[in-house]
C-alpha cells in the first residue's frame, strides 16, 4: 500500500527563481508552441526567443504579460536583442523581457 500511494500526482510548493518548478514555460509563454525555440529565467526577468512568423500579432507583448505573471510581476520593458549569427535560426527574435 505504501508503495502505490508513493507513486500519485502530488502539488509541490517547490518554486525556483520565483517560479513555480511545475510550470512548463514553453505553455506559460501563451505562444503556439511552433513559435517557441527558448524561454530561460534570468535575473532581471526573462529571455525568450521565438519566431513572429509563427504566432499572432502582438504575441511578444503577451508571453511577456505572462512569464512575469508567473512571479506575480509586471512587464517594466521588453528589450529586442540583435541576432549575432542571424543564419543560426532564420527568422527567430530574441527579446529580454524586465519585470518589475
């Protein structure tokens, strides 16, 4: 018996970096997930990185609205990053995203 109830979905309150260890960030972006390539938490908020073409007007704005409402945050900027190698993935931008 112990050994069946050991091994049930169980919530954790484990958070890392202010986010919960749970959440899948590539669903948490609302970004269709064709359009995603990356989304790491760094210290000043967020990076993400993903393909416009693939996804909705105005769907920068939202996933940022929505990574920093993981850490019940607001969007303070969303910074577009130059492309140091823009032939390493066509078409994708990289964003850094402060939340304040």
């Amino acid at each position: 018996m112990l050994t069946l109830s050991a091994c049930g979905d169980r919530s954790t309150d484990l958070v890392l970096n202010r986010v919960p260890a749970r959440t899948d960030l590539h669903q948490a972006s609302t970004l269709p997930p064709e359009s995603v390539r990356t989304v790491s938490r760094k210290d000043y908020g967020w990076r993400l990185i993903y393909h416009p073409s693939r996804a909705p007007a105005g769907a920068g704005t939202r996933a940022a609205a929505a990574l920093c409402a993981l850490e019940r945050r607001r969007v303070a900027g969303i910074d577009p990053i130059p492309r140091t190698d823009p032939t390493a993935d066509p078409g994708a931008v990289i964003l850094d995203i402060h939340c304040a």
